[in-house]
C-alpha cells in the first residue's frame, strides 16, 4: 500500500482518486458520495474486492436509479475498475 493516509480528506479524497483516473472521471464523483462511498476508506473497501465484485459496485454506483441507464460508457468501467484494482497497490 501506499503512504496514503486513510481516512483523510472525506468527498475530497473521493473526488481526488477519480480525477487520477486517466482519463479523468472526477464528473462521476456525486454519483459515488450519493451511492455512500464518501471517503478513502470505502475506496480502501472496494479495492480490496475481487474484480468481479468491483465491476458490480461500478453498475449499482453507475446506474440512474429512476431510467435503469448506464451513466458511463464501457470503456469508462474498464477505467474506473482498472483503476480500483491498480490505486492502492503502488
């Protein structure tokens, strides 16, 4: 793990994880803090999961509850799991 300090930084560590994101996916940072992933250590949480298990919170996170629509596009899932999995493992 990195020398992240968990616990820090409430919605900003949220939004600053999603603006690492390449390409940037800080626009979806509401959607993740409405969901109730509002600080480090459920973005600590959620990369400890199995990809599979990832992938799943992305949808429910990514999903409009009132259409049932995707919010992203495929390849901006690929991004955000990617990332999950990679964030805390340097």
């Amino acid at each position: 793990m990195s020398d992240r300090q968990l616990g820090t930084g409430g919605t900003q560590a949220v939004f600053s994880f999603l603006e690492q994101c390449t390409p940037s996916m800080a626009h979806l940072h509401q959607h993740f803090v409405s969901f109730g992933c509002s600080d480090e250590e459920y973005l600590l949480a959620v990369s400890s999961w199995p990809p599979e298990v990832v992938r799943n919170f992305l949808i429910q996170v990514l999903t409009d509850r009132e259409t049932g629509e995707m919010l992203v596009s495929s390849m901006d899932m690929f991004v955000l799991q990617t990332h999950f999995l990679a964030y805390y493992q340097t």
